[in-house]
C-alpha cells in the first residue's frame, strides 16, 4: 500500500496543471495500477519515478477549497494529505504557477 509523506508544493491554481512532487513509499514495488486523485477527481499525467518518488499534474477543481489527496493502487489507499486549490488573485507575491 502507498504511503504519502509530503508533497511539494502543497497548494496551486484550482484551474489546474500544477506539478506536484510526491515523496513517500509504495508507489512502484509490486503495482500494477496507480491513480492519484483529488476529492475524488484523478489526476492528469501521473509519473512514478521510483518506489519512494512521482510527481502528478493537478486535474482542473470545481472550486477554490481544501482536496485530500489518496493514491489509490491495486495494493491498496494510502494516507490522505491535504491540497489547497487556490484562485490566481491569492497566489503570493512572486509565485507562478505554470
């Protein structure tokens, strides 16, 4: 079963297509399927690079709000941590998010 430790960074635009780096364990030893979602709603473009290390791009949200991330794999659910999806007004100062 997949365990996430941090993801980075932990928020972006609610309109989607921020990169997120996972770290964690669980992504790659013994998985046939993997599918990261937000609340529900999968990612896009999902890459696992190594057992402890993917990066997956944010799926456009219906709203600025808090998500919880699961990994979901044939193995199992991991741990929930929280996204913050953002609206571009409250971006801090010299972010951007491409």
């Amino acid at each position: 079963m997949a365990t996430i430790t941090s993801i980075t960074p932990t928020y972006g635009s609610f309109t989607g297509g921020t990169v997120l780096t996972f770290v964690g364990s669980g992504f790659q030893t013994g998985v046939t399927s993997l599918v990261v979602a937000f609340n529900g709603i999968p990612s896009t473009n999902v890459v696992v690079a190594s057992d402890i290390s993917m990066t997956a791009v944010v799926p456009a949200l219906p709203a600025a709000s808090e998500y919880n991330i699961l990994v979901t794999t044939n193995l199992g659910v991991s741990n929930s941590v929280a996204f913050y999806a953002i609206s571009v007004a409250e971006l801090p100062s010299g972010n951007i998010l491409l």
